[in-house]
C-alpha cells in the first residue's frame, strides 16, 4: 500500500499491520515518515504520518535517517480531537530498511 493510501484512508487502515515506504525524518522530539523528501525538508507533517521508532531503529539511524525506508509496523489513526495534523502514527515496527540507495538529496 502507499503512504498517499494511509493519509487519505487512515479510519480504514486504524489498528492494521501496514508495509509502507516513505521518506524517514528521524528526530528525538518525534519520527516522521513522508511521501517525498520535499515534506520534510518543509516540515509539511500533513504529508506523512508520525513513527515511534523501535530502538533498533534508533541505533541504525545512520543508515535509514533521511532516507526513504521501507517499514512494517501498526497504524493507528489520530483522533479527530488532536491538533497534531499527521493522519496517525505507525508503532510496534517488526521490519524497517532503506528502500533505496537515493535519499532523494540532488
């Protein structure tokens, strides 16, 4: 499935295992994963959804952050009542790897 498929359906895809690939903007104050590298470097969080990386994560963030990565994890849907405008957030992540040797810098 696609990360534009999550954002625009997230109420269909809440408490589901999701396999998605995105930008991964890894940050202590909070994770997120992007449709293109250009929401990042914009912060454009409506285009991404939030990640709460696993610790492995954390300790290969040399080789995953700022790339666009591959992960497989559960989604959960934001409430309606939050401000955070992300559609949810991805936890419990069995599986992550760098999709792609480009991390879409020029």
């Amino acid at each position: 499935m696609s990360l534009i498929q999550i954002i625009a359906n997230a109420e269909a895809f809440d408490g589901k295992q999701v396999l998605v690939t995105g930008y991964l903007d890894l940050a202590f104050e909070g994770s997120e994963l992007y449709v293109h590298c250009e929401d990042a470097e914009h912060h454009l969080i409506m285009n991404g959804v939030r990640v709460r990386a696993s610790s492995g994560m954390n300790h290969d963030a040399d080789k995953i952050n700022h790339k666009y990565t591959l992960i497989v994890g559960r989604f959960h849907a934001t409430p309606p009542d939050v401000v955070h405008p992300a559609a949810g957030t991805i936890d419990s992540i069995t599986e992550y790897r760098m999709w792609a040797a480009n991390d879409g810098s020029q």
